[in-house]
C-alpha cells in the first residue's frame, strides 16, 4: 500500500516489513531502498558465488574445515540496500537528512 509523507521511524518499520522504500525528494522514482532478506549461505554455494573474491572464500573454505569452529555457512542479516539505476545494488547509508526527513514513501 502506498504510503507517503512518513518520518523515518515510520520508514523503518516498514523497511522491516519488507517494503520498498523511497523519499520523495530523490531524482528518479527507481531508486529505492529496501532491507536485505536475513540468509543462510551453505558452505557448498560458496564456492560458486561471484560476489565474493577468491581469497574471502578460501578464508570461509578454513573455517569450514576447522572442527572447532563448527561453522558449516555464512550469514547475511541486517543491511539495507539501495537499488539505482541500471538495478545497481549497493549499501545504503542515512545521511542525516535521510534521517530527519519526512518525505519517506512506501512504493507499493
């Protein structure tokens, strides 16, 4: 349901329920900001994951094979990410008027 006009309390809490957000003051209504589904990464994907570099995963690769470790994945929770144009997708970080802004909306 789109919703505008929301302070950024308002904007998280919806952020959190999986929405995509926006304020309204930003140049092209394809930029949008949303929070990144909390994942579980096997250790057998891995290998397989061009988003990582190579010696990020042999680090993972370790501590995989490290019995005291007892880690079988990587974890991804917590971010938001914003999506530009051409469906770049990079972190998103507030700026203090992200942050007192009143001109978040709900897109959907």
């Amino acid at each position: 349901m789109k919703k505008t006009n929301l302070k950024v309390g308002e904007a998280i809490e919806a952020i959190v329920q999986g929405e995509r957000l926006r304020r309204s003051s930003w140049p092209k209504e394809r930029k949008f900001i949303f929070q990144q589904v909390p994942s579980d990464i096997p250790s057998a994907v891995i290998p397989k994951m061009q988003s990582l570099p190579q010696k990020v995963k042999d680090f993972f690769e370790s501590t995989f094979k490290d019995e005291s470790e007892q880690i079988d994945s990587i974890y991804y929770t917590d971010q938001i990410a914003e999506v530009g144009l051409s469906n770049l997708i990079t972190a998103f970080s507030a700026s203090i008027s992200d942050l007192l802004a009143e001109d978040w909306e709900i897109l959907d």
